[in-house]
C-alpha cells in the first residue's frame, strides 16, 4: 500500500506541476489539423480560405488554424467555425475584450481589430484553459 500511495503522490504531483504548454501540440500534429481544418472549409465554402477577401482563421479540433498571425492594422479577420459540433469563440482576455458570442459549425465572426501594435494573446473561451485552445495576433505598424 505505501508504494502504490507514493506512486500516487507522484503521479498527481507531476500532473499538477504541467504546464499549459506541456499540453500545446506540437508541430506536426498542429500542421494535420490545421491541413484538416483548410479542408473542411474548402468542402463548407466551395473555395480555399486564402481566395477570401479578407484573412481566415478556421477553429477545428480545439485549435486555431493559423495559430499565429501578423496582419496590419484594419484588416478584416473571419473566425469561421469548421468543427461539426463543437461551439467556439474568440476573446482577447488580455486585453480586457469582450468575449464574442458563441460561434457553431459553419457560422463566424468577424473582427477588425483595434489592438495595440505588437503580439496580441487571444483564447477560445469554453476551450482556451483546458484544451488550450489559444492563438495571437501580432499587429503590425
């Protein structure tokens, strides 16, 4: 019994100590989803996501595809949900912004962004702390 509780201990110490970006996903993994993600909208919305007038971020499977972004200030953003059944939304926390309403499959919001210059955190609210669903806007001068 002493060892199985010293196993435990550990087991839960470990766990706690995690760190968010012990969870992040790594490269490959992101690029599947994301490869995914450019798919599904593509069957959705009948043309590639960069034929848009405008720049897009696709949610699927708890991740933002991109990840990460550098626009220049006033470019339109459309998060577009291409998840089957999964709601999502977008909320710059950081910097004290609302959270948008909640976006199902097929639906999207769009932002033109009145963000300082420089890298913007920003997190899916129901997904951004336990499946770390999170992205960043780097603005451009």
């Amino acid at each position: 019994m002493r060892k199985f509780t010293a196993f435990l201990t550990a087991a839960l110490v470990a766990m706690a100590t995690l760190a968010p970006s012990a969870q992040a996903l790594d490269e490959a993994k992101l690029k599947k989803i994301c490869e995914k993600a450019e798919q599904r909208y593509q069957k959705l919305f009948g043309k590639p996501s960069a034929d848009e007038d405008f720049t897009i971020v696709k949610m699927y499977k708890y991740t933002f595809c991109p990840r990460h972004l550098k626009i220049k200030k006033g470019t339109k953003v459309r998060w577009v949900n291409v998840d089957k059944r999964t709601s999502h939304s977008v909320w710059f926390k950081e910097q004290g912004g609302d959270e948008s309403d909640r976006v199902f499959s097929e639906e999207f919001v769009d932002m033109v962004l009145d963000l300082p210059p420089g890298v913007n955190p920003y997190i899916c609210g129901p997904h951004g702390e336990k499946e770390g669903m999170r992205g960043t806007i780097t603005l451009l001068p």
